[in-house]
C-alpha cells in the first residue's frame, strides 16, 4: 500500500510548495523508491489550457496530452519521471465529475453535497495515484484559509483516518520574514498560519521555514513550542542561488530521512553525486552566452519556464551559463532588429498562440537566418520561419499561417481538413506523437537514433502542399509524423544551425539530462560567439 504526504502552503502565496515537494520526491526516488507527485488547484478551471498565461504562467503538457500546472514541470524535472493527467487535478475537473455522476443516477437521487461527494472524489483521485507508487507527495495549491481549497484541506484531513496513521504525513510550508527595520526573523506568520490549517482538523507533523536567513536553533524551539511540531521536525529552507540546491539543503537537514522513520520505511542508502556535480556545474560556469528569447507573453517569465530551464539544462551540458534577453515580439520590426539582435549568440521563437506579435517573430527569424545567427524556433516559432523562408527565400509574397490571415495566397500553415469542421477545443495535437528523423540532418545528429517521441500542444501545421517549393530554395525537412506525414521538424542547409520543431522539446528536458535540441543550440551558440569573437580580434585593415 502507498504512503501519503500531503504539503499545504500558508501565510503568502509563491513560497515554493512545489519545489519542495519535486526536491523531497526526487530524495526519496533517489533512496529507490517509487515515488508519484500530484498537484490538486482549487480554481474551477478544467484545466489551464484556456488560461491567459498572464494568469497562470506555462502550460505544462504531459505524455498522455493533459494540459497542467507549470509545478508538474518541477516534478518531472526533479523526478526525472513521466507523469500523466492522474497528477494534475483542479476544482473544475472535481466538480465536473461529480455533477455527471449527478446526472447519471450514480448517487440514487440523493442530495449532492460537498461533504461527501466532493471530497470523496478527491480522496479517489489521491488514491488512484497510488496504485503504482510507493510514496504519493500531492501539493495541495493555494495558501491555507483560501475558501476554495477548503474542501480539499477536509479531503486530506479524513485520509489520516481513513488509513493507519503511519501512511499519512502532513508538511505546511510557511514564511519566516526578516524585518529590516528590526534586524530579525519573525515567527508569527507561521505561528497563525498553523493555527488557520488547525482550524481545518489538520495537525501538521513538518514544517518548512521559507526564510532569507538561517534560523536559529532558539527560534526553531520556539515554532515548535507553538505550533505542536518537534523541533527536529521544523526545517529550514533558506533562498539557493539555483533551484536545483534545493534537494540538497533538505538531504543536510534530514528531511528524508526523518521521513522514513515516520512513514516506517527504510532509510536506503542516496548518492546524489551526480546531481551535486551537476549543480557545481551550474553555479560555475567556465563560459557564458547570451540568447534572446522572442516571444508574445515575456512580461511574464514564467509564460516560458520550462524553455528557460531547458537552456540551463543546455548551458550545464557545456559548463556555460546562459543569460536570457527578453524582447517582447510586439516591439520588434525591421527599424530596431539590428540593434536589438545584435549582440546577441543566439535567437529563440517560442510557442504561442494567436496574431499578436507575428510579424516580429518573422523579423527575428529573418534577421537569424541572414546573418547566420543560431536560430531555435519551437511550435509557432518553427511556424514563423516557415513563413519568412516562404516569403524571402522562395518569393511567395503574403505567406501566411491561416491563423493569422485567412485569405492568405499562400497558407504556408494551415489547419488540415480534418480539423475545419471541429470546435476549436478539440483540433488540439496534444501529448506524444512519434517523429521519424532524415539521416544526416542536425536534428538526427543532436538526436542519434532514427524515430523521437515528442509532445505536443498546436493547432496550425504545416502545409505540405509548399514543402517542394521550400525543398528548392534549401529548407531541409527534417522529422515526419510516421503515421500522418506532417511535417515535425525543419532546417536549413547552408546555415551553421537552424532548426524549428513543431513540438516542445522543453518539457521533456533535465538538469541532469538535458534535452539534445536545447544542448546542442546552446553549443552552437558557443561557437558562434567564438567564431564572433575570432572575427573581431582581426585587424579591419586586413579584412
């Protein structure tokens, strides 16, 4: 039978529930067990992926194509492991499900209420995310005292009875603040913060002190004292300069450990040398890079977090650090590209979706490909390049992606014909897909191996009725979906690197594994500023 621990989050929101729960699963995963994370959101959404990313930041897509929480990313990123749509589960998806069991006749005319209904299905969905681990962490979103996260605060609270006591463990992650004014650490808002998850018949057995300075032992005694927790049992989480130290600071404070003393499991033996040589990797780079990120929602970073990471993940691979440069594809045009592309080592085009802000994205590519400037396009960015190369390589003057223009002369991307008829809702690729790869191309290179499972999250591709007039001006097409034929990937010839993927390689991205498209972008990045750098050093004179 599984093990539970459940983490509530208290006093503010954005304290890092979710980073501490991906660094515990991947302590625990590292000590050889099974372990699932699950993220509940009490917001009545189905899903995020009709969200404004403003709203809600990334949409994490999973393999089996569910549209979730950017936490999910963490998880698989720290785990290492595939989740699926049993980790992702909102209020909408709660609520939905009870009301057409409502409609069914499942609950034989009975009066439908929160209790038991609502938190009888949470608890199921906790539930079935056992049945294949041994240990199931699920982050509870939202801060303590939310009135929509109450039910299920009550969902959780009842898994400590209904399961023996040492199955079930309780952690609240809460805030120590540090006064300026009075030079010290406060313990009040953590000490209200318990009282309010009191409130809902939750006793919790750990407590995570998200804090600037290390707390001393006295004022640890002292949240104990007041917060009926052990003293041991209060672990400090000081800020890290990378995210990926996180694990490791809790491996220093016993976390795991004292974990499986509660849970009554075995205290296996964790090496985590690779993840610390991986850090040290990260926080001393030997080179750095500069790549500018070209994308609608940069106002918001974390609209792209999964690609931010990605190029870490690539940086690490070559010992370099990589600095982003945001520039929002609205306020990019053919006035300001140079001076705006010019300093940098590389250019990427991320996905998006709607018109807003194309013509910029088509200016960047334009600006990358004619001044042999690495270029990564992925999902709408792979579109973009297909439309500049359209318009400036193979003269089709007015291609477009229908998306954008539908009485384009030339839709370059386009919905196919099985799509047209449908609701938008349900013209999604989503999730994995199978690619097959042209030997000797880039993309087989970074890949080393014939057929790729990628995922995806589009609606528009590419039209294969201009693949021949691409072909002919020098557009390699490089991945196909074996059982469709669109088109998945696309390079150019005579050009040191470029490439643009329909899918999103970023999800499927590690620290400690980086993703082959990202790895080998930021390596040539590398190259082209050195290749910069040489050009530079040679007097003009001999030029």
């Amino acid at each position: 039978m599984a093990k539970y621990i459940f983490v509530t989050g208290g006093v503010v929101s954005s304290l890092g529930k979710g980073i501490t729960a991906a660094s515990l699963g991947m302590l625990l995963k590292a000590r050889g067990y099974k372990v699932i994370l699950q993220k509940f959101d009490p917001y009545l959404n189905v899903d995020p992926g009709t969200m404004n990313p403003y709203q809600h930041g990334e949409v994490f897509v999973t393999q089996d194509g569910a549209e979730t929480d950017l936490d999910l990313g963490h998880y698989e990123r720290f785990l290492d492991t595939p989740l699926t749509r049993r980790s992702s589960v909102s209020s909408g998806q709660v609520y939905q499900s009870v009301i057409n069991k409502e409609r069914r006749g499942d609950y034989n005319g009975g009066t439908v209420q929160v209790i038991p209904h609502i938190t009888n299905e949470i608890r199921s969905r906790i539930v079935q995310a056992g049945d294949r681990a041994d240990i199931v962490i699920s982050e509870i979103g939202g801060t303590v005292g939310d009135i929509e996260g109450q039910p299920f605060l009550e969902a959780i609270r009842q898994m400590h009875f209904a399961l023996p006591e040492e199955d079930v463990l309780y952690m609240h992650v809460t805030l120590v603040p540090y006064l300026t004014a009075s030079h010290e650490l406060k313990t009040k808002p953590t000490q209200h913060s318990v009282k309010e998850l009191q409130k809902s018949g939750i006793q919790p057995d750990y407590l995570i002190c998200r804090c600037d300075y290390p707390v001393p032992d006295s004022m640890r005694e002292k949240i104990a004292l007041f917060c009926n927790v052990r003293p041991d049992h209060v672990i400090e989480n000081t800020n890290c300069d990378s995210l990926y130290e996180v694990p490791l600071m809790l491996e220093q404070s016993h976390l795991a450990e004292l974990i499986c003393r509660d849970l009554h499991i075995e205290n296996r033996a964790c090496d985590l040398t690779d993840w610390k040589a991986m850090v040290h990797r990260h926080l001393n780079p030997e080179h750095h890079v500069k790549i500018t990120l070209v994308g609608k929602y940069v106002a918001l970073h974390d609209a792209f977090l999964s690609v931010v990471e990605s190029l870490t993940h690539g940086g690490i691979a070559h010992n370099t650090g990589v600095e982003i440069k945001w520039i929002a594809s609205d306020d990019l045009d053919d006035t300001n590209v140079a001076e705006l592309l010019g300093d940098v080592d590389g250019v990427l085009v991320p996905g998006g979706f709607g018109t807003r802000g194309i013509e910029g994205k088509i200016t960047a590519v334009r600006y990358a490909r004619e001044h042999r400037i690495p270029f990564f396009g992925i999902c709408m960015g792979m579109q973009t390049a297909m439309i500049e190369m359209a318009r400036h390589m193979a003269g089709l003057t007015g291609a477009n992606s229908t998306e954008v223009d539908a009485d384009t002369p030339y839709p370059v991307v386009d919905r196919m014909p099985d799509q047209t008829s449908v609701l938008l809702g349900g013209t999604m690729r989503l999730g994995a897909y199978d690619c097959d790869l042209e030997p000797g191309t880039k993309i087989y290179a970074a890949y080393g191996e014939p057929r790729i499972s990628e995922r995806h999250r589009h609606r528009y591709e590419v039209n294969n009725d201009f693949i021949a007039a691409l072909e002919a001006v020098g557009v390699v097409f490089s991945g196909h979906n074996p059982e469709s034929g669109l088109v998945e990937a696309l390079e150019l010839k005579d050009h040191p690197w470029f490439v643009g993927v329909q899918y999103h390689p970023e999800f499927q991205s590690r620290p400690n594994r980086p993703h082959p498209l990202f790895r080998d972008f930021v390596g040539a990045s590398l190259a082209y500023q050195e290749r910069r750098r040489n050009q530079e050093a040679v007097p003009s004179e001999t030029l």
